[in-house]
C-alpha cells in the first residue's frame, strides 16, 4: 500500500485511507485466528458494564482457528475477548476493525491490534507488568528485613515504598494526560492507590474527555462517581473546626490551637497501626511542642475506658484528646469523610493543611524542615 508508482495512485491511496479512517457505520469487526483451536470451542466477545461482564457475542473457529465477530458499536467502550475461557485480552471498541492473535489450547499469547486505543492499553498493561516486577523485589527485600528484625531498614523500605508509588502515580497521570480522545485513560485512574489524594487531577481530567468524547456514557459515569472520591478538605484548605469533648467532658476546639502547627490526629485505641505509630508522634510533640507543635487526638472509640487505657499505656501525654465515643460515625470523622484509620493533617499556624498522613520518617521530615 505504500508503494506508490505514480500522482493517480498516490490520490487513490488517500482516498482510501480516508475512508477508512472514517469508518463509522456503528459495526465493528473483530476477527482473528486461533493457533491451536479446540473444535467447537467457544470465543466469547464481553462486554464490561456496571459491576458485570456481558456476553455480546459468542462464535466458533473454523479447523483452521480463523474466527469472526461483528458487533454493532454506538459508543466507545471496554470489551473483553474470551478464547475458550483460557485467555482473555481487554478490548476497547469505538470505530476500528480489530485482529487477534491467540495461541489457544494450552498456550498463554494473545494479542490485539487495529487502533489506538489498544496501543493504549498495551502501552499501560507493559508499563503495569514492569512494576509488577519492582514491588516484587521490594516485597522480598521487606520480608527479609521483618525476618531479621531490621526495624530501621523497614522505616527506610517504607520510604522507599512510598517513593515508589508516587513514582508509579506519576508516570500514570502522565500517560492518561497524552491519550487524547480516548476512555482508556479511565482504566488507568484504577491503578490509582487512593483516588482521594488524586482528586484535582481526576476532576481535570473529566473535564478533558468531557471535551473530547462528549456523550460518552463511561465519562459520564466516571465524572458523576468523582463526588465519592472527592476530600472533605484538600491540600492548602483550611481544615473545618472540630469541637468535641475530652475526657473530662469539657468541649475543645481545634481552632482553640490556632497559631500552632497542629498534627489533626484521627485514631483509636483498636487501631493497631496507630497505636505503632503513636510512639513516633510522642517523640515529635516532645521535640517540637516548645517550638509551637501540638497535637490535636480525635478517637473512634466506641467506649471510654478502651480511650482513656490507650492513652495512657501510649503515653500520649498532650491535653488536646478528644471524642464522642461514636466510631466512624464521629461527627468529626464524618465532616472530613475519614472511613479508615489511621489518618492524619499536618496544619499551619492558620489552619492550613500542608500534609496528610504523614507518618514514621515522612513526619520527622517534615517537622524537622519547619522547625530546624
């Protein structure tokens, strides 16, 4: 097709590349050929609707494994390819023909081409596979250092596994930012680990395909979801007062510490990742506190004493702990859709929000850079 002997030949060519390119007669073919068929096996075009994976199609290969599926496609969407319930490869359909490649019975390839999107898909899938191999040397790395008891090389491992998702968050944002005028960007956010603290970039990113794929079902949907993942108070906010009583039954107020840099702890004494890192946060309120760093306790408690004994076996010896003894149903843990504990703000002398959930050697961090 890319030999062109003459002018005549080259405008022939253009005309029908354009034709193709501007298939969109609402049919799309898929079609491919199996390797090593089963006789009557059955390939299975899926589609992935809400919560559910829907057949749309099911055919058999011929004796020689060469298959064929038409589907009508109104809109672009995921699709998924199923040899013989063996191996399966994600589709995303929209206007383009697409050829598969599968080994069959007993084998483990399978592959997909004919558009963009699939590019896409293959482009985060590789990507995807690679980290796969990383946290796998870092989970043996962290084993080994647990095994022996290595405390402190398992704060550097945290470290450094938190730098390694950042990273991978990152590099995902990016890829999902380039794919212009296609949904795969949105299988991509599901490879974030916490929606929440990607809120902006998600909000920014419905607005883009908004503008891309207007009418499309799947960012509509993704958009009308974002509510759920959206943070009572984000990065630079300044964080809703909370007025609770302590154990005494006298109401505190966090704005009551207004001028301080203040660590909003949400925790409880069930919780055992924070009653591990309550140690650490002891150490900086005994460092900083003269400094003008308090600490400000709000437990999920659902029972006094259960409060009152973990405060004292943890020797959380600041006077700002406070509680309604109502478990997630708090009404300070409702006001900042806190539903996991342990979670934690760092907030400026104005209230301000300047970190969260900083723990370990990340709180150590931090504080050292505001106060040394």
């Amino acid at each position: 097709m890319k030999l062109k002997k003459n002018i005549a030949i080259v405008l022939v060519l253009l005309i029908i590349s354009a034709c193709s390119a501007s298939k969109n007669d609402g049919t799309v073919k898929v079609s491919g050929v199996i390797k090593n068929p089963i006789p009557q096996g059955e390939i299975i075009l899926e589609k992935f609707e809400v919560g559910q994976v829907v057949p749309v199609k099911t055919v058999n290969a011929d004796t020689d494994g060469n298959f064929e599926i038409e589907t009508e496609v109104t809109e672009p969407g995921f699709y998924r390819i199923n040899v013989y319930g063996q191996q399966f490869e994600i589709l995303v359909l929209d206007k383009e023909d697409i050829t598969i490649t599968a080994d069959g019975q007993g084998g483990q390839m399978i592959e997909a081409k004919g558009s963009e999107d699939l590019k896409h898909l293959a482009q985060v899938q590789d990507y995807m596979e690679q980290y796969s191999y990383v946290v796998r040397d870092f989970n043996e790395r962290y084993s080994k250092a647990q095994q022996s008891g290595d405390n402190l090389k398992m704060e550097e491992l945290v470290e450094e596994g938190t730098a390694l998702e950042a990273g991978k968050v990152k590099k995902l944002k990016a890829m999902a930012w380039e794919m212009d005028g296609s949904i795969v960007p949105l299988m991509v956010t599901d490879y974030f680990p916490d929606k929440s603290e990607e809120y902006k970039f998600l909000d920014s990113l419905g607005q883009k395909l908004q503008k891309e794929l207007p009418g499309s079902s799947q960012v509509e949907m993704f958009v009308n979801n974002l509510a759920y993942f959206k943070p009572a108070v984000q990065m630079g906010d300044v964080a809703p007062d909370i007025s609770l009583p302590n154990p005494d039954g006298t109401t505190m107020s966090l704005s009551d510490l207004r001028g301080k840099y203040v660590l909003l702890d949400f925790w409880a004494g069930w919780c055992g990742p924070c009653r591990k890192e309550n140690p650490n946060v002891v150490a900086m309120y005994n460092k900083y506190n003269k400094d003008g760093f308090e600490v400000f306790s709000v437990s999920l408690d659902r029972t006094r004493d259960k409060w009152l004994s973990a405060i004292a076996e943890d020797g959380l010896v600041w006077p700002t702990h406070v509680s309604d003894l109502k478990y997630f149903q708090s009404e300070a843990a409702m006001t900042y859709k806190v539903n996991a504990i342990p979670f934690a703000l760092l907030l400026d002398p104005e209230g301000r929000v300047i970190g969260k959930n900083l723990r370990g050697r990340a709180l150590q961090n931090k504080l050292a850079s505001i106060f040394e």
